[in-house]
C-alpha cells in the first residue's frame, strides 16, 4: 500500500459545519420546548403551532427540522440505529449471537445514564401515545433489516437462504427484550438500572 492511500485511510472525519451545527442547536431546543409541552398538556393535546411559537420557530421551519409531531419525540432513534449496528458489528466474532446483540445495546444503556430524566419522560410519552409505539414500532422495523444480515452471517445462515427464520427471530426477541426493559425502567421510575432490566428480560429467554 502507498504512502498516500495509508495516510487517506486514516484521515479523521470531517468536522461539522456551521450549517450543520445550527441545525443541530435548533432541533435539541425544539425537541426541549416540545417535550416540556407534551409532558404539561399531553402529546396529543400540544399541537404544531404551539410548539412552533414557544420555541420561537415558524411551523414551517418546525416542520422542515422534523418531519411530524411524533418526530421530534422520536428523532433521536435516527441516530441510535447506526450506532447499534456498528456496534453489533464490532463484536468478536466468535461471540454468539445473542450475547452478541445484549452487548450491542450498551450504547442505549449509556445513553440511558447520561440522561436519565430526559429519557425517563421520552418513554412515559412513547408508552402512554398510540401515535408513538406505532412510528416507534417503524422505526425499530428499520433497525431490524439492518441487524439481521449480520446476525445471519454469525449464524452462516447466507443469502442464499432467506427460508431460515434464525436471524430475524433472534433479532425481533432482542428488540422485545429491549421494550420489555425499557417498560420495567418506566414502571420503577428508574430506580432499577437499564442495564439489570435489560440483562433479566434477554436472560429469560435462555434459561
């Protein structure tokens, strides 16, 4: 390998911009404000416009930075899939598959101790809004399609088999346990940890 390809391999990523890093500042005090008027009035009760006014925004700036009303509770999860793939990816290969995917959901686990309340109030709105489990229960779909090709390489289950029901069934338990845990953290009010929750819902289906 040259020298110049070996140096353009490591060259670090490319920093945001400034575009990038407003962007980024408007949709963390949207989703602020917003969350703070579904948790006073009710998600269903809060509308765009209100949203839209309190955090100084016009509704179709509002609209521009998230899609829909359950994507700005939602928007989050975007970025939380690729880090759970890439996590999963990571792991050693000769880990099994399961333990495979426990371990890849740390990075939620951490996400779940650098802000516990915020998250606390994300999940009580995400489990009391039909509107919500079901754009969620999309979301998690998408996470599912991209995790099963590489469970299905850990199991040597190739394309060329798509009949074997293994991947996708370990993957869609893995995700259940994920909901179970994080529906017993609402329900104590977070005074067990994620991580205990989560190791009791995935480790029930191996005893």
């Amino acid at each position: 390998m040259s020298d110049s390809a070996s140096t353009t391999d490591h060259t670090p990523p490319k920093p945001p911009g400034l575009r990038e890093r407003m962007r980024a500042t408007v949709r963390a005090e949207v989703t602020e404000v917003a969350l703070r008027l579904f948790t006073d009035q009710g998600f269903e009760r809060t509308t765009a416009d209100q949203i839209a006014t309190e955090a100084g925004v016009s509704r179709a700036s509002l609209f521009r930075y998230f899609g829909t009303k359950e994507d700005i509770v939602l928007g989050g999860l975007e970025g939380n899939g690729p880090q759970v793939m890439e996590a999963l990816a990571a792991r050693p290969d000769e880990e099994r598959p399961w333990v495979a995917l426990r371990r890849a959901f740390d990075i939620l686990v951490r996400v779940n101790e650098e802000a516990p309340e915020q998250t606390l109030i994300f999940l009580r709105l995400l489990h009391d809004t039909p509107s919500l489990r079901a754009r969620h229960f999309e979301k998690q779909l998408k996470w599912q399609e991209r995790m099963v090709p590489e469970i299905a390489r850990r199991l040597e289950a190739g394309p060329g088999r798509p009949e074997d029901p293994r991947p996708t069934a370990l993957v869609a338990a893995a995700l259940g346990c994920l909901d179970a845990a994080a529906r017993g953290w609402v329900a104590c009010e977070g005074t067990v940890s994620l991580a205990d929750l989560l190791d009791r819902a995935m480790g029930a289906l191996t005893e």
